[in-house]
C-alpha cells in the first residue's frame, strides 16, 4: 500500500463525494469501500463516509496496490462439429 495525501479545496461535502472528486478514476462505491476499511483519515481521525469533508482539510489516503488486471488464457475443451 502507498500513502497519499490529498488537500481538499472543493465545496464541504460528504467524504465518499469528496473522495471522487480528489481521485480521478475511483467511483463513489469504490471511494465508500477505501472509507468502510479505514484507509482515509484526516489527521487522525478515520473518515465516515457521512462526514462533512472542508475546504482546507488534507486527506490522507492508503491506497492499494492495483490488482494484475492481464487476462490469462482458460484451458478448456471444445467439441467440434462440421
């Protein structure tokens, strides 16, 4: 996991909105997810998704690292008919 930290300057809205708009690329459930395990904090108190996130507040965020997305080839049998 890398750590992050992110200085919010958006209007106050709730942590998992706020998140999305700190993260480019990470959806709302995702933002939810990263929150509900405890990755994000502001100093040192870990985030609801609920909480009203500040103007000036700065975000610290563990993120994952990305999942190997390659696709592996299946074995699997064909029966071929002509």
């Amino acid at each position: 996991m890398r750590k992050a930290e992110y200085p919010y300057a958006g209007a106050p809205q709730r942590a998992d909105r706020a998140l999305c708009d700190l993260l480019e690329g990470v959806t709302r459930s995702a933002a939810a997810q990263l929150l509900e395990r405890g990755y994000v904090t502001i100093g040192k108190e870990t985030l609801q998704k609920s909480r009203i996130v500040k103007p000036g507040e700065t975000l610290s965020v563990l993120l994952p690292e990305p999942e190997n997305e390659v696709p592996r080839p299946q074995e699997i049998s064909l029966d071929i008919r002509y």
